[in-house]
C-alpha cells in the first residue's frame, strides 16, 4: 500500500482549520546504515505545534507550507539498519505525520516497558505526565492542605496535575470549558470543584477563593480572572499559554498589577530543562496509575485523513484528555 503524509498545505490567515492541511502521497526511500523504518502507532496533537503552524518556532522548529508537520510518536520498527533497534520494538520520538518513516535510530528512544497501551507514552506516562509533576511538585512546590486552580482541567496535563495534587492532600478547583467538562474533573477525575470560563459569573466564582497554587496551561481571559483569586505569595507554575499562540487573538489584562500588590511569584518552566527529575516523577506517575489515583482521558481520531480536524477540534475545545491520532496496523 502507497505511503501518505500530511504536510501543511497554507499558512493559516486566522483561526487554523483542517484545510489549512492536506494529506499527499509519499516515498519513504531506502534506509542508509543506522536508519529504522518506523511505522507509528498514535501521533501525538498537542497545542505548541499551532505556534509552529503559524510560522513561530518551537525549539528551532516552524512548519512552511508543504513541509510535513512533526510531533511526538510512539510506534514500531518494521526494518531495521541500526546496531541496537530491531524489527517489532516499541519506539518512541519525533516523526512526521506519516504512515511510515525513515529515521536515524539514534534519534529513538527503544520502550523497555511494553504497556498493554502504548498510548499512555504520549500521555501518564510520557512528557505530559512529567510536565504537570515537574510544575506542581518542583516549580509550584506544592505542599498538602494547600488549594490549587488548575486551568484546562480537563485536558492532557490539567486533568493529570489536578489528581496528582488531590493524591498529595491539596484542595483542587479545575477550570474548564463547559459544564461537561466540569461535571467530568468532579465525578471522574475527583476535582473539589471545576468552574466553567465560559460561564458569565466566571471570574466572580474565583474572588474570595485565596489560593496558594494556580497552575497555568490557558493565560488570557482565564489567567485574568484567576489573579484576585490568588492568596499573598501565591505560586504560579507558567506551563502554558494556549489562549495566545494565535496571535492574532489579542487579549487586553486588567488584573495584572495583582502580581505585584500580591507579590505573586510566576515561575515558567520548560519540561526538556528539567530531565534530572525525569525519571522521578516517570516513577510516581507510575505508582499513581498502579494505585488508580492518576488516569488520563484519551480522545483518539482514526487515520492520518483525520489528523487535521482532530488537531483543529482539540484547539476548540472539543477533546477530552489526550488528543492522539491513531493509525492502522
Ligand atoms: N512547559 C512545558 O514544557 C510544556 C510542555 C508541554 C505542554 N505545555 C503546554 O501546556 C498546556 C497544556 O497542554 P496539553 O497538552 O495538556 O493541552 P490540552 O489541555 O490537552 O488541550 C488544550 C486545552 O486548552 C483549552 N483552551 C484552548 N484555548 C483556550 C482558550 N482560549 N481559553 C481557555 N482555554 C482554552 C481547551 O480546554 P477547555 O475546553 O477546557 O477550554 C483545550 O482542550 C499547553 O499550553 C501546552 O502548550 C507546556
């Protein structure tokens, strides 16, 4: 069967949408010594690659129109031509979006530990689940009988952040797009309470609440809003701020000088500046899902025809938990 790719097929104008992609034929080509053939089984959609898509780059990386768009993998080898990676291991890294690929082994991680599903190497118990442990417990330091809002409770690191504080003893109160969603980090994921941002009385719910911990994953309306909420010295863990990577949705801050009068203390961290506390949290994250404390939401699209509605509909709103694409065997 011929392989596909999906390629960027135009700079989006404003909003990005699944024609700003197009699915094309493509040659794999022959693999050079050290090379593997990779074939993914789940393509990781995450936020930061619209920053990509708009030009921007992420880590040296921007997509130009026709260029294949990247993100994390997990898949297996199907040929090999590197020393240590053989045909069936379950490998983990960056590929395009792709029915399958050529790639420098060196450039894979090999899966020692061969989860009934390998998608939770996107999720728990992957890069996600180490930047919401790295943000509560070594940027925030969150301590127990603490309260912590965490905003897009509902998604990938939101909704893992959110259990593992509940886990540690803390008060959590989730942010989250509905009452849906809402009713989920309550009744699912064990949330104290979840407010909903698109509510009218929003930002009134959140006065008075003196938290010491926000955890950010949205900025903009919601970060506004959060501020006269927070307790003198709170902490910010600044994971994120998907309200803004399209810039052409501009957001005007009012509560701002909250973090002075306050003395509120922001902390923005990148997960890759931190891979000496890796493999600790990897182990709690571990110990949280064997014990049942900590799962994650996975909203999983079929097919890489069907990867750019799917990165269009998690950026809405649309998805619960991780947004995976997931392709044929
Ligand atoms: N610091 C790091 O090293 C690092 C690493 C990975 C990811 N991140 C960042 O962490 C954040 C969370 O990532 P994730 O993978 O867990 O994404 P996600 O939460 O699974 O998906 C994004 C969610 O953000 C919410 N959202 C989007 N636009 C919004 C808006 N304008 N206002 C309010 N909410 C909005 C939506 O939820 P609702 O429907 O609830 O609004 C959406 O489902 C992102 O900002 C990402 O870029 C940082």
């Amino acid at each position: 069967m011929a392989d596909t790719v999906v390629r960027l097929a135009r700079r989006p104008a404003g909003a990005i949408m699944p024609e700003d992609f197009v699915l094309a034929p493509v040659d794999v080509g022959p693999l050079a010594e050290g090379d593997v053939l990779v074939r993914p089984a789940f393509i990781s959609l995450d936020p930061y690659l619209s920053i990509q898509v708009y030009g921007r780059p992420v880590r040296g990386v921007a997509f130009a129109p026709g260029q294949a768009m990247l993100s994390r993998m997990v898949g297996r080898v199907v040929e090999s031509r590197h020393a240590s990676l053989r045909e069936g291991d379950l490998v983990l890294g960056m590929g395009p979006w792709q029915s399958r690929f050529v790639v420098a082994g060196s450039a894979l991680e090999r899966l020692e530990i061969q989860l009934d599903r390998p998608e939770l190497h996107l999720s728990v118990l992957g890069s996600s689940g180490i930047t919401g442990w790295l943000g509560l417990h070594r940027i925030a330091r969150i301590q127990p009988g603490e309260t912590l809002i965490v905003s897009g409770a509902t998604g990938t690191i939101g909704s893992i952040v959110g259990q593992l504080a509940k886990r540690h003893g803390c008060r959590v109160i989730g942010i989250a797009g509905g009452p849906q969603k809402c009713a989920h980090a309550r009744e699912k994921l064990g949330f104290d309470t979840c407010l909903d941002h698109r509510d009218p009385a929003f930002a009134e719910r959140l006065r008075g609440t003196e938290a010491q911990v926000y955890f950010e994953n949205v900025g903009g309306a919601v970060l506004d809003a959060v501020l006269p909420g927070l307790a003198e010295h709170a902490r910010i863990a600044l994971c994120g701020m998907v309200a803004h990577y399209d810039t052409a949705r501009e957001h005007r801050f009012h509560n701002l000088h909250l973090l002075l009068e306050k003395a509120i203390d922001v902390k923005p961290y990148r997960v890759s500046e931190h891979a000496g506390h890796h493999a600790a949290a990897m182990a709690d994250l571990a110990a949280g899902v064997s014990a049942g404390d900590v799962m994650c939401d996975h909203t999983i699209s079929r097919g890489l025809d069907s990867a750019g509605s799917a990165f269009v509909s998690m950026l809405a709103g649309k998805s619960l938990g991780k947004s995976l694409v997931k392709l044929d065997e």
